[in-house]
C-alpha cells in the first residue's frame, strides 16, 4: 500500500528467509563468545595449575652449595703409602692470594686402606665442600698399575664426581714432584697437563693422550686394550714422556717407546702432522699417513694386513749430503717396517691388542668368542708395508771447494 521495500524487510534484494537465517546465526556467535568467555576466577585458576604443573619439570638444585663454600680440585695423584695403603693426592687452585706467600696452589695428601677412605678422610680436615667435578688429569703410580687399576679408579664410575673426560697418565719416582711444584708456564693447576697432551697446545703423536672413559673401555671390551702414557719427572719441566703402557685386562704389562708409538698412530690413524723422523742424519715432517687394513681367518688363526703410506717433505738435511729420494723413502720404509714388527712381537707376547684389531674381526669370530680374542691375538699372522713418498726436498746446498771449502784433509 504505501510501504516501501526496505520497510517490508525485503530491501537490498534480501528475502525473509535469509533475515531469520542472519538473525539466528549472529545471535548463535554471540552465544558461543559469551559461552568462551567464562568467569574471570576460573581463568586465573586454570593459569595457576598450568605453572605448577610446569614447576615440577624444572630441575631442583637446592642442596647445591654456593662456589665460595666448595674446593674445587683439579689433579688427583694416587700411590702405594706401605702394605695394602694407598696415598691420594690432591691439588686446589686458589683463585687469589690469602698470604703474603702469594701462592697459586695448595696441596693435600692422605693415607687410607681404599682410595675412597682415604677421600673421606679428605672431607674431614677440609674447611670447605670438595668438589671434584672440576678434575683435569688423574695420575696413578706404576707398581699399582701393574697390579691392576680398578681397584684404584672404579671410585670415579661408582661415585660419578669426577669428569670421564679426565686425562689419565701413569708415574714413576713418586708424585711430590708433581704436586708441589709450580707449573713452569703459569698455568692454573690441571690446565697444565692438558695443555701437555692435547693436540691444540703441546700434544704429539708421542705423547698418547687417554681419558678416564677410554681405560674403562678397554677393560670392559675384550677385542681392544688401551695405551696410557708414561711420565717421568723432569728437572725443569714438571714432567716428561718416557713412553706409553699397554695393558691385559686392568695390569700394565709392558710399554713401548715414545718412537715405537708412531707405529700406534699410524695404524690407527691419529698420526699427528708434525712428527718429525731421522733417516740417514736428515729430518722429515710426515705430512700425512693412511693405512688399509685386511683381515681375514685362516684355520682358526687371525691375518692381518697392514698396508700403510706416508707423505713426507724434507726439514734438514746433513751437512751437504746429495739427496736421493727414491733410498730415502726406502730407507724410511725399511726403519718403520722393523719398528711395527718390534712393537707386533712385544705386545702378541702380552696378549695386548693395543691397535683394536679384534673390534674388525666381530663379522668373523662368533660373540661367545669374544673373550677368547687376547689368545687369537698372540697367534694372529701380522703383515705391515708401508709406502713413503717424499713430497719435496726443498733447496739443497751442496758443497763447492770455492764457496764451502771441506775441512776435511
């Protein structure tokens, strides 16, 4: 009659059906928002119980001591005190000076039947906590190392204080020396016989570097033994290397020289790049080593075959001496050949498979024969070949009798 469209409901097109159908649905949204929204306390309860329940994931370190109140040592030192004794060892470093001595270190030491004894008795004269996550290096005395080394070290597995990634080192003549001197270079105490074995500071191929995880490893595995380095006190260094222990089961039973340990380096391919060797008065730097190893099972007995290649340039010659490269490899070859065959005889005699050979016999030798692998060692067939190639001599002075007169008559 007189109304228009958009006052009937129907404008712009819409229909009545479709305004019940926005009414319905907008009224639904505000329903279902008003519905999410809640009350405000069940909110902030929700909030509560979520952050508790994230509480008890977080790791708990209440009964940890403040680090003024802990002693944290870096070197243990372990030797025979008479009997059934042992003496433990133990060196602090002291972040400042508290006299007028303006010492860097102290040193304690204590007597008890069991390393573990004589820890306690440690703890009773200390003022403070000891704190051996901290440790650098253990060292333990020869004669306790051939009688076995688990009853000395099994403290550290069992009580899990000290670091496994420890270096361990084996010594003779006693460890007052060691303790008690000042580091020559001024090295906090433990950072000193790191930086003597690892590769980044002074480590060599000569100087076999082992941690604590590694010595347990090779007790516990039958088809590989370890190589622990030797050290001797020095007049003035704190120590040397006099050579590297190789072991059955937990008793040292022999050791090898600091030359005859490239023969372990090139084997098992931890050759450093730096090792210099003396051939016919001239010095060489192996620049790098590779070795290819074969083995096989032949009538019940183990052969293995070594074939190696070193890469060498020359450093030194002697004193004029022309230079022939092809006998200088093969003088190499011919001296590093006799070496690996001394080193194959000592530690076959000793049951002692320094070099891992038996973890590549697993495909080969049933697992119920695993412990049996000392004893297949010392019959196994043992072939090294080593090929050497000198890379470059560099300039070469050769005596002239205008330039050089030889004094020689």
């Amino acid at each position: 009659m007189g109304m228009d469209r958009k006052s009937r409901g129907v404008g712009y097109g819409s229909t009545p059906l479709l305004n019940v159908w926005l009414s319905y649905g907008c009224a639904g949204q505000v329903l279902h928002f008003q519905q999410n929204e809640g009350p405000p306390m069940n909110r902030r309860a929700a909030r509560c119980l979520a952050i508790l329940c994230l509480l008890l994931f977080l790791p708990g370190c209440w009964d940890v001591k403040d680090v003024d109140n802990r002693l944290l040592e870096t070197a243990i030192g372990i030797e025979p005190a008479g009997g059934d004794r042992v003496r433990v060892w133990m060196r602090f470093p002291l972040p400042q000076s508290q006299d007028g001595a303006h010492k860097e270190f102290f040193v304690i030491k204590q007597e008890g039947s069991t390393v573990i004894e004589a820890i306690d008795q440690l703890r009773l004269r200390l003022p403070k906590s000891l704190d051996m996550s901290q440790n650098q290096s253990i060292f333990l005395d020869q004669a306790l190392a051939k009688k076995g080394f688990m009853p000395y070290l099994e403290f550290t597995i069992r009580d899990r204080t000290v670091p496994l990634d420890s270096l361990i080192a084996i010594t003779t003549g006693g460890m007052k020396s060691i303790f008690e001197r000042p580091n020559p270079t001024g090295e906090l105490s433990g950072i000193y016989t790191k930086l003597f074995f690892e590769r980044y500071g002074g480590g060599t191929s000569q100087k076999n570097v082992v941690s604590l995880w590694e010595i347990f490893r090779g007790y516990y595995d039958p088809l590989e033994e370890c190589l622990v380095p030797v050290l001797v006190t020095d007049s003035e260094t704190i120590f040397r290397v006099a050579g590297n222990a190789f072991f059955k089961n937990d008793a040292m039973v022999g050791m090898i020289s600091p030359e005859e340990t490239l023969i372990y380096e090139i084997v098992t391919g931890k050759m450093s790049p730096f090792e210099i060797e003396t051939a016919d008065k001239m010095n060489l730097k192996i620049l790098n080593s590779s070795a290819d190893i074969d083995t096989d099972m032949r009538s019940g007995k183990p052969v293995i075959r070594i074939h190696a290649k070193l890469s060498m340039t020359l450093m030194d010659s002697a004193r004029g001496i022309d230079i022939k490269a092809k006998h200088l490899e093969a003088s190499i070859n011919r001296l590093i050949e006799q070496r690996a065959a001394a080193v194959f005889r000592m530690t076959q005699a000793q049951e002692s498979d320094i070099f891992g050979f038996g973890n590549r016999f697993r495909g080969k030798v049933p697992p119920s024969q695993y412990e049996r692998w000392p004893k297949l060692y010392s019959t196994a067939t043992l072939e090294f070949k080593l090929d050497s190639e000198l890379k470059n001599t560099g300039l070469q002075l050769r005596r002239r009798p205008f330039i050089n007169p030889s004094k020689e008559k």
